[in-house]
C-alpha cells in the first residue's frame, strides 16, 4: 500500500492554547500564529507543526500511572540536558520523578501535563 497522505499537525488539547503554544516556542524555536484563542498553531524552524486546541475540560494523562496512559508524548533532543532541564523548569514544565529508566532521557510535563522527554547522549554504544 502507497502514502494515504503526510502528517498536518501534531494536535494537543489544552485549557490555554496559546499559553501552551508559547511554552513550546520556547523549547522548540518557530513561529507561533492564532487566528482565535481556540486553536493556535507553531511551526517550528524545521517545518514540522504543532497545533493546540482549547480543551476547557482537558484533563492531563496519568502517567506514570499503570493504570493511565500516557497517551503520546514528544521526545525533544538536546545538547546538554541540565541546561535544557532548567531552561524548560523555568519555561513552567515540571519533572516527572517516578518516570522508569531515564538512562538516555529525562521525562517533563508541560504546562498543560502533557509529558515529554528531553532525549540526550544519542551515541550508540
């Protein structure tokens, strides 16, 4: 089977959907654009978009909850993780400290609770 088409956008719901876009300009770099307070987008330096969508009853994954999901999360690689670690903490993420493994990865929520790692040492052994 061929390509049914190519990935838009990556869509998160959100109780602030700029707010949130804003955060992960921050984190990303790019260009964000609302036409309402609705649904605003970023597309990122690289051209791949991110879109958010008020959610007024979004509540955040349970995660690392065995019995939550996590639903999906973005994987961010970085540079050097303890710059990165404060910068996002500063930007309004918080840590997830119960995360499993975290060998190569740290694992954040971002404002709106949706997790994410920052993904460092991407060396193969």
């Amino acid at each position: 089977m061929g390509m049914i088409g190519k990935l838009h956008a990556v869509v998160m719901d959100s109780t602030d959907p700029r707010g949130l876009a804003e955060f992960w300009a921050e984190v990303l770099g790019g260009h964000v654009e609302a036409d309402d307070e609705t649904w605003v987008t970023l597309d990122d330096p690289t051209g791949r978009r991110l879109a958010f969508q008020l959610s007024p009853d979004h509540e955040p994954p349970a995660f690392p909850d065995p019995h939550g999901s996590q639903q999906f999360h973005l994987d961010v690689e970085v540079d050097d993780i303890d710059r990165a670690e404060s910068d996002v903490l500063k930007l309004g993420a918080t840590r997830v400290t119960d995360a499993p493994g975290e060998e190569n990865f740290r694992v954040f929520r971002d404002p709106s609770g949706h997790p994410f790692c920052l993904v460092f040492d991407m060396t193969p052994d």
